[in-house]
C-alpha cells in the first residue's frame, strides 16, 4: 500500500486551509484567527516532511539498512512535534502583543463562517488519515492525523473566542483564547515527540499483542519444550519478535526445525506482518541458559 496518497491528501488540505484562514483573519483583524492560520502553515510544512518520510520508510532493506528504513516515520513525528511547539510560540507571541494593543474586529460573520468551512476540512482529512495510520500502522500518518485534529480544536476554541469578542465587545478577549489555544496545543506537541522518541528507542508491541503472541507460544509448550528471551519491537509500520526455544537435546535439526515453522506459522497467523526470529537450544544444556531472560517472557 502507497501510503504517499495519504501525505499528499494532507498538504492539499493544508494549501486550502491556509488560503481560508488567511482569508478569514485579513477580514476580521482577529489575531486568534491569525494564530489559526499560523497553525495551518505548520500543517503544511509537516506535511511535506510526512511525505518525505513515507517515501523513504518504504524503501525496502538494502545493505546499509539490513532491517528497513521504517524508523523514518518517527523522524517525520518528531519533526511535527517540534513544528506544533514553533506554532505555539508564534500563537502566544502574537495574542501577548494584541492583549497589550488591543484592536476592534471587523466583518466577524464572514470571517467566522470561513473558518468553520476550513475546520469542517480539516475534521475530515484528519479523521482520513488516523483511520488510516491506525489501519496500517504509519506512526507518521497517525502524527498527522493528531496535528490536524488538534487544528480542528484549535479552531473552534478560536472560533469560540472571537464568537465572544464579537457578543461582548470586548477585543482583549480575543487574545486572551489565542493565548489558551497556544498553551494547549504545546500538549500535543510534547506527546508527539515522546511517542517518537519512544519508537526510536525500539519500544515493545502493545501489551495486547505481547500477551495474545505469549499464549500462542504456551500453546506449543509442554514438559520437554520451553522458551524464554521474549522480545518485540515496533519499527514504524513493522513489528519484530525474537526469542530463545528449548526443545529436548536428543532431537534432530529436522524435529527442531519443524517446531520452529510450526510455532511461526502460528504467529503469521495472528499477526501477518510479524518479523519472526526463533532460536532453538537444547533444553538440558545449562548453557541455555546464560543468555538474558527478559520481556515479555
């Protein structure tokens, strides 16, 4: 599956965007409006790395890269992370320096209606690409996902704000959301870069995974056959399990051999996509034993 389609769905979206909430904020004067579209301009730039990380995550394994480039995706999320902190500053800049020179709102409605448009836009997009991320587990559409969704919060706090400026009239209160809009979106911002750090440092499957693939191991266990050095990793769109089976000294390469299919046939079955390494010791050899016993074992 290209998941390029998804990127490319993304920076249009965030091209339209930026054209309505520009819009909208040139009409109204409202910085709340223009902290909006200072977002959208993140969204763009984060959705040009997105794809760039989708196309290099997808290059298959070579000689540098015996196990892929799929980690790229958590650049790409790291990347957005740091993007929503750039936006952030630039959103609680502008509202700190409106609050202390404030300014009446003009053509509300209008500008309003825009923005509503643009959000309704992004909601969909968003909801587009976490379905997808989820789908096929791309840690870089996922982080879009999240970027535009907050956007879509973004806005309707935004949306709020000036709705009240305009009932009120009372301009301080514009800056005043655009500064709440800030702080709330450096949240989104630290998540992103902790999940992908996360994933850089080789984080283990879910624990609903880990615990589905151990009772698929117990069901091949019995007194003579055993194992142990569990391990799982995500690496963006892939997943990696190895581990260490005990099975009787006295068998053949071929009986071992066959276990060893039979239990990853299992796995293959549960989880299609899974990356399998199974390495088979004599279970009476104390040196079996020495190696690490940690995991999800």
């Amino acid at each position: 599956m290209d998941l390029t389609r998804f990127a490319w769905l993304s920076i249009a979206a965030a091209v339209a965007t930026i054209a309505l909430k520009t819009f909208a904020w040139r009409i109204t004067g409202s910085v709340g409006l223009l902290s909006d579209a200072a977002e959208s301009v993140v969204n763009l730039v984060a959705a040009v790395v997105a794809l760039i990380a989708l196309r290099v995550a997808i290059k298959p394994p070579d000689k540098d890269h015996n196990f892929g480039h799929s980690k790229a995706e958590y650049f790409s999320a790291a990347v957005e992370g740091a993007m929503i902190f750039v936006a952030a500053g630039v959103i609680m800049v502008s509202a700190v320096q409106r609050f202390l020179h404030p300014q009446p709102l003009e053509n509300v409605g209008v500008g309003l209606l825009v923005s509503v448009v643009a959000s309704v836009l992004n909601g969909s997009v968003a909801w587009v690409l976490l379905r997808a991320g989820k789908q096929y587990r791309s840690m870089t559409l996922t982080a879009d996902g999240k970027h535009l969704m907050t956007d879509v919060w973004t806005s309707a706090g935004v949306v709020a704000g000036v709705g009240l400026v305009w009932l009120t009239d009372w301009p301080r209160l514009d800056s005043i959301v655009a500064f709440a809009v800030g702080v709330n979106i450096l949240f989104t911002g630290g998540k992103l870069m902790h999940e992908s750090g996360m994933g850089l440092m080789d984080v283990s499957l879910p624990k609903e995974d880990n615990r589905r693939i151990r009772e698929i191991l117990e069901s091949f266990t019995g007194e003579n056959i055993m194992f142990h050095g569990v391990r799982t990793r995500e690496s963006g769109h892939r997943r990696f399990m190895d581990m260490h089976l005990l099975v009787p000294g006295a068998w053949s390469v071929q009986q071992a051999h066959d276990l060893v299919e039979d239990i990853t046939d299992a796995l293959l079955e549960a989880y299609p996509d899974l990356h399998v390494m199974i390495h088979s010791e004599p279970i009476d050899d104390p040196r079996s034993y020495d190696d690490y016993d940690f995991g999800i074992s």
